[in-house]
C-alpha cells in the first residue's frame, strides 16, 4: 500500500489504512516526540496525541508537500502544545549557574555519541532549553518563528537557545570524560 | 558544531514506540471515531437511534398493554356477578344450569350472593358460597332456601316476607357499654349459637358481619343497635339495643399576662371550653381552683405546667395541658430594631409609648425594670448615646446633629424589681426619610 492509498483510506477513517500509518510513522514520530519529552512515557503521550491530530486532520494534508514533513510538523505542534499544557507543572530553571563554559572541546566527532545518548542529554534538559534547541537546531526555525510558536521573546529564545548549548557542551564533555576514562580503564 | 551533531543524528532518527503505545493510539481512535457521526459505521448516533427506536417501542406496547388490562378489569363490573364454585361443593342443580364450572347469578333473583367488596375477609371465608339458581322461578311459591351456615347474604325487598322472624327483643345482644362519651368504642357480643350467620347495623350507617364486632360511636347522639341473626334454617330474628353516646366537653382556655404585672399580680385564665359544667384548674406549683377563670399569683418565677380538666354532665372529661408555660417572672424589656428619628431637630428623647407612634425616639418596652442603663455605640465603636433613665430614649441625634443613617449597637444592663439582672444587646437601623 502507497503512501497515498494510506492517506485516502485514513481521510476515509479506514481502520485498516490508520493502523497501517501507524506501523509505517510511528518510529520516526517516536524519534521526534522523544526530543522533546523527558522521558519515554511523555514522549508516548505526544505520540499519541500526535497521531489523533494526524487521523482526525488528514484532509488538511494538501498533499503538495512531502507527507513526512506534514508529519513531523503535527508532532512538533503536538508537542510544544503539550509543553505549553505541562507547564505549570515543571520546575523552572532559569539561574545563570549554565553560563558559557566553552572552554571545552568546541568540536565532537559524529560517531563518537549514540543516539541513544545524544537523546539522553536531551531528555535531561530543562524543558525550555530542550524546546528552543530542539527547533532552532534540529527542525531549522528561526529565532524569530519560535518566539512565536512558543509565545516567548525573541532574545528570550535566543539566550535560552545559548544556554541550552552550554548545558549540552558540559554534559557530553562529562560524557566524553567517562567513556575515555572507561575504555582507557578497560 | 554541536547543532549539526544533533541535527544529523536524530533528526530522523526513529525510535520503536512501546506496543502500548500503539494498542492506546487505536482505542482512543476507536473511541473517538464512535463519537463522531458517520454514516458508514456503527457510532453514538446509531447506539442513540436505536435507544431512542426502543424507547418508543417499549412505550407503545407498554400503553397497549394498559388497554388490554383496562379491559380484563372492565369485565366484572358490567353487572353480572360470576362466583367461581368449588368443584367439590355439593349444589342441587336446577334443569337451567350449565354443566360449567362457572354460575352467573342473575340480578334479578330474590336471594343473591353476594360477595361484598368491603368485607374482603368473609370472601375468603366463604368457601362454601352457594348461589341459588332460581331462573325463571315465577312457578316456585317460596323460597326454602339452602342458606349456608357461614355465606354473606344480603336481601331483597322482595323477599323480606318471606322470611319469619322469630324471635325479638334485645336477649341477643351484649354490649361492653351503654352509655360513654365520644368517640365511644363498643365490643359487642352475640350470644346465639355459632352456626348462625348475622348482620350487626349500628343505627350510624356503619354495619358489620363479624359474629362479635367492634364498633367506635364517632359522634354523639342515640344509637339503636340491630343484630339481625339467620339460623340454618333461614329464619331470621331480629334483637336491638340503644347505645346513648354524650357528647365530649372540649377543654380550652387563655393565658392572659397583664401588661404591667406587678410582684403582687395575679394572672387571668380565660377559659374558652365549651359543652362542660366544671372545671378543675392545676396551676402547677400545687395550686387547684374550681373557678370558672381563676386568677393566680405564683410565688416565683420557673416553668409551669398548667391543665384544665373539664366535665360535662353526663360526666365526660377533656384534659388540656399547657407545659411550661410561664416561665420567667413577667419580667421582660424588649427594643425594636429600627427607628426614623424625627428630622425637625433634637427632642432629648422623651417619649411615652402613646406618643411615639412614628417610632421617633429609639426606647424599650418593658415590664417590671428598676434598673437601666442604655447604651448606643456607632459601627466604629464610640458610644454616642447613654440613658440611666427609662422615660429617655435616643433621639437620633448625637451632639446636636442628626446621626447617618444605618446601623448602631445598643447595649443595656439592668435589673427587674425582682432582683433579677438582665443584659441585652442588639442592632438597631437608623432610618431618614
């Protein structure tokens, strides 16, 4: 079954067709909703949500552009709904004790973190930091577009977006630390 | 740059959801999509359709089955009475009768059986009901009738002659009482043989088939008594007895507390009771007068139970008691809650009660006080009026200006003649017009 026969049969709200969407996007929707939760279970919950916007809002897709990219525009949306939802409840960090320590390494080689890893680092950031950094570098908005979206200021966006740089540097310097140390120790 | 680390590595970087996660996303879509309309599947507004269809459906074949019912009851009053016979009952069946289980009665017939609704115990007593069939019996001279030992019966004009008496007088009836008060409650005793069957008429309209009824004479008056009694052989004799029932004093009196009671004053009964001849008051604190209304001076102050008991001539009694009634020494000083102080200017506030009818002057009404003193504070706290002297009140006006409008605290402390202290407080509105 084609991408577009899926998309036919869901905007037809075929059970079949959504349970096949489902087994085909679910992963990459999982891979994104991951980014911008703090543990698995929230990223499911984005997840799910995700996927009720995607079923009961298939007939939004125009099909003019690329369906992934629809995709992980609704589980992107899905999710800065859920962190605004959230909100209240987390606790915000927002003390300057994460100014810029760039006096580590400035460069990581690619293949030296796991995904696995570079989600983990993700995960344990303060949901702010994670949101900015999560769609100015990963999805490309700009500055300006996640102020927006996330209803912030703009240099609000900016600084949140180089702090959660900083924090990011030290916990993979740390990371770094602690694999050479064990594999040198091994 | 740490940017395009990321981007790189996790930017379709696919994560295998838990199977919960999978199993949750189709039961809510499930969920949903039932909610939603849609023609082409089973949803809410089918579920709904449905209910409402069977709703309809229930309620139709509901009000048809009250018709059917309406009907099945129709059936025994349309005039003919139909007695469903034991079939061991030994009946003499006349040539007209049908060989069925059921006899219809005719209306006409000179004897009925009657089942009589108001006596539901007797039907089911009498098993041994048997309807004389008498069709077409113009032929037949007389009636002798195969009259039960226990049946109901009622007769006929048309058949009273035929039916001798034999014996009359009152020799068969006992009563427990001849003569009482009302309600008079009257066991009567019947003392012919078991196996006759009799009717009791109580000469108030009320009647009775219980061999030893019981009977309650709401209202006063002469009543005579007639036990009809019907031996195995149908003959009938009649006995009757007179119940005399006098009519019931009704007790009722007035506590009358004079305005100004004094520690020497007395308090007026009057007494209200009717169809009585004497009466016996019990003032509660071991005082008893006969007087028709007595005045009574009690020695101190608490809670009385005060009754009359009036007798009528006949010798018939009402009691009524008024539980503590009179509490407290008579002593009282009371205030209103409002005023409308007089805007000409300030009166000082002397008043009396027949003069201050526009309620110009804020003052008590009392009885019995000896010591007073008033105070009126503002919502804020400051005393802006005082009195020591029960002929002055407050005339709404502190330091010669006419005081706002609203509400003021009063206070008084004091004491009755009796020693008694008293103190109350309260608010009181202050009103302009």
């Amino acid at each position: 079954m084609s991408d577009h026969q899926i998309i036919e049969g869901c905007s037809k709200h075929d059970r079949k067709a959504q349970k096949m969407l489902y087994d085909r996007y679910s992963r990459f929707l999982m891979g994104i909703c991951l980014r911008y939760a703090c543990d698995r279970a929230e990223a499911e919950d984005i997840l799910q949500d995700s996927f009720i916007k995607i079923f009961f809002n298939i007939k939004d897709f125009t099909g003019t552009g690329s369906f992934i990219g629809w995709l992980r525009k609704v589980a992107v949306n899905t999710a800065i709904t859920h962190y605004h939802k959230n909100l209240k409840f987390r606790y915000c960090v927002e003390i300057e004790e994460f100014t810029s320590t760039e006096t580590g390494i400035a460069s990581f080689e690619e293949d030296f973190f796991t995904s696995d890893e570079l989600y983990k680092v993700l995960n344990e950031l303060p949901a702010g930091y994670r949101m900015v950094f999560n769609l100015y570098a990963v999805e490309g908005y700009k500055h300006k577009e996640i102020a927006e979206m996330l209803g912030i200021d703009m240099n609000t966006s900016k600084s949140q977006y180089s702090r959660a740089k900083a924090v990011i540097r030290d916990k993979l310097n740390t990371l770094r630390r602690l694999k050479t140390n064990y594999s040198a120790d091994g | 740059m740490l940017s395009e680390l990321f981007r790189q590595k996790l930017e379709n970087a696919e994560v295998i959801p838990s199977p919960s996660a999978g199993k949750a996303v189709m039961t809510r879509v499930g969920r949903m999509e039932f909610l939603r309309f849609n023609p082409q599947r089973f949803n809410i507004w089918y579920a709904g359709g449905i209910v409402a269809a069977g709703t309809v459906l229930a309620i139709i074949l509901f009000s048809g089955n009250g018709e059917e019912s309406k009907k099945v009851t129709d059936t025994p009053e349309s005039g003919k009475i139909v007695i469903t016979d034991d079939p061991g009952t030994a009946i003499a069946p006349s040539e007209n009768q049908k060989p069925a289980a059921r006899y219809q009665s005719n209306a006409k017939e000179s004897i009925n059986m009657l089942a009589v609704p108001s006596v539901p115990e007797e039907v089911k007593e009498a098993e041994g009901i048997i309807p004389v069939q008498k069709h077409n019996v113009p032929s037949r001279p007389e009636v002798t009738g195969t009259l039960p030992g226990n049946g109901l019966f009622q007769e006929t004009t048309g058949e009273k002659g035929r039916l001798r008496i034999v014996n009359q007088g009152s020799d068969m009836i006992e009563a427990s009482v001849t003569e009482g008060c009302s309600p008079l409650k009257v066991a009567f005793g019947n003392i012919a043989p078991a196996s006759d069957s009799c009717k009791w008429s109580f000469g108030d309209g009320g009647y009775s088939y219980k061999k030893n009824p019981e009977h309650i004479f709401d209202t006063e008056g002469k009543y005579e008594v007639t036990l009809q009694i019907f031996d195995a052989k149908g003959l009938q004799s009649v006995s009757s007895s007179v119940i005399m029932v006098h009519p019931r004093p009704i007790a009722r009196f007035e506590i009358l507390a004079g305005n100004e009671i004094g520690p020497d004053d007395g308090i007026s009964f009057i007494n209200y009771s009717t169809d009585a001849i004497k009466f016996k008051w019990d003032f509660g604190d071991g005082n008893t007068s006969d007087l028709l209304q007595p005045r009574h001076i009690y020695k101190s102050s608490g809670n009385y139970d005060i009754s009359l008991v009036a007798t009528s001539e006949n010798g018939c009694s009402d009691t009524l008691v008024v539980s503590n009634t009179y509490s407290g020494s008579g002593y009282f000083i009371n205030f209103p809650n409002a005023f409308i102080p007089n805007r000409g200017g300030p009166s000082n506030g002397y008043y009396s009660p027949a003069s201050d009818e526009a309620a110009h002057v804020f003052h008590p009404v009392y009885s019995g006080v000896s010591d007073y003193q008033l105070r009126i504070f503002s919502k804020l706290g400051m005393l802006i009026f005082e009195s020591n002297d029960l002929n002055i009140g407050w005339d709404g006006y502190y330091n010669g200006k006419l005081s706002e409008q609203g509400v003021y605290i009063w206070k008084v402390q004091g004491s009755f003649v009796n020693g008694e202290p008293f103190t109350k407080m309260g608010d009181l509105t202050l009103l302009k017009y």
